[in-house]
C-alpha cells in the first residue's frame, strides 16, 4: 500500500547544460515547507495550547507526521490519547494541532526532555539513551523472524513504490514489512526521519502499535534517532539502505533491535541482533 495525499512535487523552470549544450527546461524538485505542531494539553484543571515542535517536512500527510512525532518523543503511545488532529487556518496550511486526552503528561515529558537536550546538538549521548531505556514500550512478543533472501530483495522493491523519488530524485522513504517481506505502507519525505514520523503516525492512528511483529524499512542511513523512533514503536527490527552511526549501532545493541545496514546490491551488514535474521 502507498500513502497518497498533496502533491510532494514542485516544478521549476531551469537552464540545463550538457555537453556545453544549454536548453530551458521544467525540472521537478521534491517540496520543501515548514510545518508547526502545535499542541492542546491539560495542565492540572485547565486546557493548555502551546508550541511543541517546529520541521522542514514535504506537505503531505501532516496528521500522521505530528501523530508520529508525539509516539517517537514518548509523549503518546496509543491512539485514544490524541483526540483529534487538524490543520490551523486554511488548507493548505503549515500549522496542525493535536488535541491530547486528560491524563497525558506533557509538562512532565518537558521537564525530562530539557535534563538531555541541548541547542547545540539535540538528542545525544549517554544521558538521552538513559532516557529511551526509561521511556521504552516492554515488548514481550519477540517472534519477528525474517530471511535473509526476503531482505536482499526489499531495496529494489522500495525503489518501485519510491514515485516521488523517481521524479525529483530528494525524497528518503520509509516503509512497513511483515516476515514474508510484503509491503503493508510507504511514505515519503524530504526528511528521512519525518518519513519515519509519518509512518509510525499511520501505525498510531490505525491502531498498529506495538510493531512486534514488523520490520522498519528506510532508504537513508541509520542514526539514533531513528533506533529511537523504532524502540519507541515497539519495532524488533530496523533496515537502512545506508550505513549506520556508532550511537545507533550500540542503542540497537543495548535495546536488542535488529539493525541491518548497506542493504543493497545483493548484500548487507547485520550489526545487531542476528537471530532475528534466518539464512
């Protein structure tokens, strides 16, 4: 299945040279566009309206995006708690709101998020991974299995489901695989991990989370923050056409996630949890 809603594409007339040949010609670049999220809490007996985060995203699919941003901080983890998501203003609009439910601890997650994150570099290091463990879904049904032939054959046909990327050429995209390497959604970004947002925000709003028994496919390289993303969804495995980070490679270690990388071409690296993985 593939996400479809907006237009991810933009045209740009341009001057093309080749072979000192010039020529004028509509070129087509992926969309670029900030988007604010914006969120609606309870803070003891009042209703609390306040800036949460602030993305450069590709316009599309802006709820699951903000849903999936809200399920990889920890600040939801079912769908009952965002009682609705909607554009502010007149559509198209870079403003979305998210209505949470009585009981969803906003301020607390604040306070515990400003102990580890700096201007300078974000989520990192050893105080922020303190703080996944925490916050991490226990997951208790780890049957995930995967063949290795089932894997090798998954960048090809993410390739096909890529049509943004085969037009423009600068969108990552993230997907959903079952064990038998079957594609249930693909969404695509100017941002690999607002790709990511905006498919953990399908899964939220579908009632797909925990993922115990799905594999995290991402055309980009893998980072912490996409371990984190993964972890926080429940996820036992995560798959990158890219190499891995340092940070990324010893949080999939400590959290026991699968993470492959350099997945293409016929081959990849397993660099953690390899008994998620049959020959």
């Amino acid at each position: 299945m593939e996400a479809k809603e907006g237009s991810p594409v933009r045209h740009f007339r341009i001057r093309r040279v080749l072979n000192a040949h010039t020529e004028s010609v509509v070129d087509s670049v992926a969309a670029e566009e900030p988007l604010e999220i914006r969120v609606r809490y309870w803070s003891k007996d009042a209703q609390v309206s306040d800036s949460l985060a602030l993305t450069m995203r590709t316009p599309g699919h802006d709820r699951e995006l903000a849903a999936g941003f809200l399920l990889s901080e920890g600040i939801v983890c079912r769908a009952e708690q965002i009682l609705a998501l909607h554009s502010l203003g007149m559509e198209p609009s870079n403003e979305i709101v998210a209505e949470l439910a009585k009981g969803v601890e906003l301020e607390a997650w604040r306070l515990a998020r400003s102990t580890f994150v700096n201007s300078a570099c974000g989520i990192c290091g050893k105080r922020s991974r303190d703080a996944l463990a925490q916050e991490l879904p226990e997951n208790r049904n780890d049957v995930f299995r995967i063949g290795a032939s089932v894997l090798e054959a998954l960048p090809g046909r993410l390739r096909e489901r890529q049509h943004a990327f085969a037009e423009t050429g600068g969108l990552h995209a993230a997907a959903l695989i079952d064990s038998h390497g079957g594609f249930e959604m693909v969404f695509e970004d100017i941002g690999r991990h607002n790709a990511l947002d905006k498919l953990l925000g399908w899964c939220v709003l579908n009632n797909r989370i925990p993922l115990s028994e799905r594999l995290l496919l991402l055309s980009s390289r893998s980072s912490f923050e996409l371990i984190q993303k993964a972890a926080m969804a429940g996820a036992p495995a995560l798959a990158t056409v890219g190499g891995p980070s340092s940070l990324a490679i010893e949080a999939a270690r400590e959290h026991g996630l699968t993470l492959v990388g350099f997945l293409r071409g016929g081959r990849f690296n397993i660099y953690s949890g390899e008994w998620r993985i049959n020959s």
